[in-house]
DNA sequence: CGGTTATGTAACATATGAAGTTACATGAAA
DNA sequence: TTTCATGTAACTTCATATGTTACATAACCG
C-alpha cells in the first residue's frame, strides 16, 4: 500500500514555522519541504478552517501561527487533515450476509479497533509544543558541529 | 486510503475450508468469495509455501488445508501474505537530513510503532481454530431460523 | 496416448487515491 | 494598477490492490 504522508507533512511545516515568529509563504514552505505550493495549501487548509493557523493575500501575506503549541496535539492535527484512513487493511465487506465473513470482520475489526484507538491516544498525548522541545535539542546537539537546521 | 483486504480474504477462505473436509477448488473458492480464480491462488500462494495448505492439480485437486487450526494464528496468516503495511500513514522522507524532520519522525513512529506491535499482537492471540468456534456459535443461532451460512 | 481438469504465473486492464502540476480567479498591499 | 500571495479546480503522474485473459504445467481419466 502507498502510504499517506499528509501528517508527516503538515507537522513538518507546523514546526518549521515555530522555529521563528512570522509569516511564510507557501512557496518558502515548499521549498524546504521539497514540494510544491499548492500541496502546502491543501494540507494547510483543514488547519486554517479549524483557526490553527491564519492565512493572508497580498504582499507579506502567507501563512502564520494562531494556536498555542502547547494546546494542539497530533490528534488535533489530524483530525484538522479530515480524519483519514489511519490502517492500510480492511475488511473485504462490510455489511456482509455470509456468516463465515462475519466471523472473520469481527475479530479483524476487534484488533483493528484497538489499533486505532492507541494510535489516537498517542496522537492526543503530543502537543505540537514537545515536537518543538523535542526539537530544540537535537538543534542544540548539532549546533555543537556547527550544523543548521537543514543538515547536510 | 484504498484498504488491502487480502487479510480479510484468505481468513474468510480458510474459514469456508475449514467447515467441511475435503479439496476445494479456486473457482469454488472465488464464487463463495465473489472474486476470480485467479485471486484466490494468489492470494494462497504464500501460505501453500509456508505448509498451510496444499494445493493439487487435475481431476479431483484443488486445496485442502494441511495444518492445526489451533496452532496457526492470525499473525501467522498475515506473515504468509508477506507481512503487507498494516499503517496507511508513514513518515514523508524516511532518513532526512533535515532535524525538523527528524523530530516529527521520531514522534510518528513512536505511535507507529505502538499501534503495529499491538496489532500483532492481538494476530498473535487469535487462531484459526478460534475463528471457527465463533462462526459455529452464529451458525448454530442462524440454523434456529433455518438459514444457510451463505445466509439471505 | 489424448482429453479434461486443475493449479501456476505472466501479462495486461481497471480502479482508487495521494502527490505533483498548471491555470486562473480573488484579494491585499505597494 | 501592478505585484504578490492565497484558493481552488482540473489535470497528470504514480503506486498498488484487484480483476481478467492467456497459456504452460501437471494429474487423472478414458
């Protein structure tokens, strides 16, 4: 299965932006993300319409901060991104009439659900703010070297 | 996310094999399954190289299962399939360079990582055997109102 | 033997959805 | 009013599960 990096994505920009006060263009995002504009924009948008971040037109807009790092979780991150699929398998059918598939989606969709349920407990346990934390040592550590933010 | 339901699949297959003795055949198989031929064997490879089952050609061939269902789990039956993605989220650049990156991987994978050793685990609980023992029980309640496994 | 029935597998078609791209409308600031 | 930025639709690209066709291989049957 092809996997959604959306999440990857967005966090990756979220932090980037905490690392300085401002504003950034979707361009300037794109950039260090190796991407393209318009995928900042889409991924950006269920943040905006939640109030996470604000969006402006025109000369010196773009994109800047409007939450407290420290209240927003992955989850809140997540579900901002539309709450997709989070397991890469499912059950073949899913109202099915044959009981033989019944059984079989009952204990998949048990183990299916536990999964899912610890996947967005861990998300609701990180805030935006320890990424950032979390991040600010392994800067402090290459600075050490000499390095920037970007590496090698 | 489209989802990969070979899981699903094969369990719902054995499962049919497992309710009475005897070879099936994978066109038999694909009609109780509504799929092609061609799916099931695929779909059957690994766990015919793996001794799950065997499989015979000619006149009276077709596959017969060739284990203990109290011994073969769902985990084992996944590794069979060759051990698919089981997220259908993943880390955007597995090994950046960027520290931004880096911080928002070791996150992700931390609740990646959780979520899939769980999964397994909840695989590793379940045998075959069990998954029998649950469809006797909805079949015995179907047979009151004098419905078929394939039920409406 | 030759015909029938089955699996084994390659090759190709289809469908889905994320990611990337192009194009253009909208709006804000210089 | 020109420039710069987002907003969004439409399209292409890519990966991959699923479906299908075609044919080789092997077992059994007459």
């Amino acid at each position: 299965m092809k996997q959604d990096s959306r999440l990857s994505g967005v966090l990756h920009v979220l932090l980037h932006m905490a690392q300085q006060p401002g504003s950034f263009t979707s361009e300037t995002l794109a950039k260090a993300m190796d991407t393209n504009p318009v995928v900042i924009r889409r991924i950006m948008a269920g943040l905006r319409d939640l109030g996470y971040v604000r969006s402006e037109k025109g000369h010196g807009g773009g994109w800047t901060l409007a939450c407290d790092l420290t209240k927003v979780t992955l989850r809140d991150v997540y579900t901002a991104l539309g709450s997709p699929a989070l397991l890469a398998m499912g059950n073949r059918t899913e109202a099915p009439g044959c009981l033989v598939e019944q059984a079989v989606n009952a204990a998949l969709d048990q183990a299916f659900g536990d999964a899912q349920a610890l996947l967005l407990s861990r998300f609701g346990e990180v805030t935006l703010a320890m990424l950032g934390d979390d991040l600010r040592k392994r800067l402090g550590s290459r600075k050490l070297q000499g390095m920037s933010a970007h590496g090698a």
